[in-house]
C-alpha cells in the first residue's frame, strides 16, 4: 500500500460491470490518473470484470472487488438479464462494503467518488462521505436526455399508449416516436430492475457534481445544450476512441483483418459485428447470410459463436473467396481502413463512435435499450445509416440496404454526413478542442478536492 501513503488524493471509482462500461470508465479514469499528480484511485468492480479490464497493471489505479450478487454454486444458463438482475440486488450493499474495506485496507480516507452514471446512490455515499460525486455517461446524449425528461415525456404520452406519436414537443425530436423510446421509459415493465434503475437516475443525476460524457459538443448539439442547462456540469470528453491511451493496449490483429481489407477496393467491404452480448436469431443469421451470398460484396465478420454449426450449410465454403469471418477483430482498426464501405451493427454507442471516427455509414440490427434510439437517430437525425425494414434481417431488406449505401447517391450522401460528423470528432479533440477544454475542467475540478 505503499502508493497509498504517498498519494496526496485517493478516488474511489464504482463501475458497472456489464456490456461496454466499465473500460470506457477505466480509459477516463486513466487519463485523469495521468493528468493528475499524487492521486490514486480504486478501482471498483466485479472480479470477472476486473479481470478483464486489467490485463495490464496500472501504476495509480487499483482494482478491487465487489460481490457479483450470484448464488453460491450459479450456473449461467443463457439469459444476459438474469446476472444483471443478481447484481443490481446486491446494490449499493455490496459497494459500500467494498469501499469500507478499501478504505480499512489502504488506511487512505476518501476525496473524491466517480460513478457509472447508472448508480444513483453515488449521491447518498458521497454526501454521507461529504465528498463531491462525478459521475461517467458511457451512452449518447440524447439517450441521457430521455432519461432525465421521463417523467415529462410519462405526463405527454401516458403509460403504453400510442408507440406512433412523436416526441416533437422537444426540440430536434420530431422524427423520433413513442416505439423508438427505451424499454421501461414509456412502456414495458417500468419496475424491471434495469428500468427502476434508469429511471432514478434521471431523477437523482442533478445531485452530482459534474457528469462526463463520452461524445463530443457538436454530435447532437441541441441536447447538448438542454443537458448543460439541466446539470450542473455537463462535459463532453470524448469520443474515447480518439482520446484513449489505454485502447491501444489492446489492439489485437491475430486474425489479419486489415492485411485481408488492403487487397480490396475503397469503400467496397461490408464489416458487420453485433456487439459483445447480442446474437440475431437463427433465422435472421441466415437471412444475413443469403444476403452477402446473393450480393456479392466482399464482407468482414465479427462473429460470436460457432459460426460452422450457426450459419447456413455450406455458406463458409461458398464465399470463402470474398468474404472472412473472425472470432474477435479491431473494430476500431477496421472502421478506419478506406477499404470498408459500411457497418452493420447493433447500434451500440461506442459502435457508433467507432462508425463516425471510420467515416463509415451504417445499417443497424438494434435488439435492446439504447439501440433503438441510436438507429432512429442516426437515420432520421443525422442521416447516415438505416434501419432496417421491420427492425430485423430479412435478405431481401438486407440485400437492399447494402446495394443503397454501397451502390447508390444516397449512399454517397451518407458518407458526406458522416464525413462531416467525423470532421467534427477530430476537431473535438485537438489543442483548443471542445473535448480537450472540457477534460481540462474535469482535471481542474478533481486536482481542487
């Protein structure tokens, strides 16, 4: 505990251990461990999770971890929800627990505590500890919006009413309706857990000190700006993809993806992955499959799973000449390369971010949460990408897809959208950069506790 002793200030970080969040968190909570001096920070999260997110050792910050929740002896049957759900029980108990213990261990008291913004009891510790609480927003801001304005958007559309009826009385809402809302804002189980949770914190997040995002001023500026009249610090730190100094560290091309994407011609490869917890069904797989096989475009596939057993007989062997399917690839990597033309996607907000940053349209597959909005917003919105007809993969809405962006002027047209909302991330993070500025009042706050 000797970094302990001589740390000036200790952070405790509480990270949500599922889907993308916690090493987003990490890259900002590395970047501030560069920025200041004489500050450690603890690290908290599940073991699994800190297992995965610390390959590497981080010389001023530590993970320890927190109770995952599970009953003793479970067996993980298939159901994403359901360790999530056993989680969120164990909540806040588990993390005030683990702080007490990292406090006890480390006989270093607390200055600071940054949260996953998903943890609205971040406010109750940290005026229990008389500390401020900064909390982490890892998804897009106009999805915080809708969060923080839920009981409004309740009060204007009621309970499972009309999933047609727009959100116009926001402005730059227009195009966005009632059926592209998350589950649990308007509809669905509203006491779900993941619901209940969301819901308190659009009510609680004004408690906080500052809210960090991972997006940048000029991606959605006009909820951008109700988000800063709304808060009392809301800034704009991103994209990470550009500004992280941990991604780099695990850039991974065991499988020569961009070697196989330099032997084809500009803007002409389909790249398709889903995410880390998302699966299309058997039959959409092969819809998805006959698709790129009619098509005929070359393609690059992240696939999760047995891709031999799931995809259709035969299918590997038919297009093998043009087409490959891996494991694990370096999205990022692959985005950026001119060889890729277009990302079909899940419509996560990092794959997003990672779509601008390529200068890449998209065509979005969204199953749960944020995703439905993010496609709306990205076709409607900002108009570089689609959804796809009925929001599933059928082959003949897949093949028409692809031949509209690949093959047509409006595909040209998405790629100058794109291409202006890439612009606009680099410009973010440059000297003087919106993002550069933003993280500096973040430095500047943590370094004043």
């Amino acid at each position: 505990m000797e970094d302990y002793k001589n740390a000036s200030k200790h952070i405790v970080v509480l990270a949500f251990p599922f889907g993308t969040h916690a090493a987003p968190l990490l890259n900002i909570i590395h970047q501030l461990s560069d920025a200041c001096p004489n500050t450690i920070f603890s690290f908290l999260s599940t073991q699994q999770s800190n297992n995965s997110s610390f390959p590497n050792k981080f010389h001023k910050i530590k993970p320890f971890n927190v109770r995952d929740g599970l009953p003793e002896g479970y067996i993980y049957r298939g159901d994403p929800n359901e360790p999530v759900e056993y989680f969120l029980k164990a909540t806040p108990g588990n993390f005030i627990e683990a702080i007490g213990a990292v406090v006890a261990e480390t006989g270093k008291p607390i200055d600071c505590l940054i949260t996953d913004a998903f943890y609205a009891f971040g406010g109750d510790i940290a005026d229990e500890l008389n500390i401020p609480w900064v909390v982490l927003w890892t998804a897009a801001p106009r999805t915080l919006f809708v969060h923080a304005e839920t009981d409004f958007i309740r009060q204007l559309v009621g309970i499972n009413g009309s999933q047609d009826k727009s959100l116009d009385f926001f402005p730059d809402f227009s195009g966005i309706r009632v059926s592209d809302l998350p589950g649990g804002v308007t509809f669905g189980d509203l006491d779900a857990p993941m619901a209940a949770m969301l819901y308190k914190m659009g009510l609680e997040l004004s408690r906080a000190t500052a809210i960090a995002a991972n997006s940048f001023e000029d991606v959605d500026n006009k909820v951008v700006n109700m988000l800063k009249l709304k808060f009392n610090m809301f800034l704009n730190v991103g994209p990470f993809n550009l500004v992280s100094s941990v991604s780099s560290f695990t850039i991974d091309d065991s499988h020569c993806c961009l070697d196989w994407l330099s032997k084809h011609k500009p803007s002409s490869v389909v790249y398709i992955s889903f995410g880390s917890v998302a699966t299309p069904l058997p039959h959409e797989l092969e819809a998805l499959s006959e698709a790129l096989e009619e098509s005929e475009f070359p393609f690059l596939w992240s696939f999760k799973g047995n891709p031999e057993k799931q995809l259709p007989p035969g299918f590997l062997e038919r297009t093998r000449s043009r087409g490959k399917i891996v494991p694990w690839a370096p999205q990022q990597k692959i985005l950026q390369h001119p060889s890729v033309g277009v990302f079909v996607s899940h419509g996560g907000w990092n794959s997003i971010l990672d779509s601008i940053v390529g200068g890449v349209p998209m065509i979005f597959r969204p199953f749960y949460g944020d995703q439905i909005l993010n496609t709306r917003t990205v076709e409607v919105v900002w108009g570089f990408g689609l959804g796809l007809e009925g929001g599933t993969l059928t082959k003949e809405g897949t093949k028409k897809a692809l031949k509209l962006i690949l093959c047509s002027e409006q595909g040209k047209k998405m790629r100058e959208k794109i291409g202006i909302q890439r612009e606009r991330a680099y410009t973010a993070v440059k000297p003087k950069g919106s993002s550069v500025e933003n993280f500096k009042t973040l430095v500047k706050l943590v370094s004043d506790i």
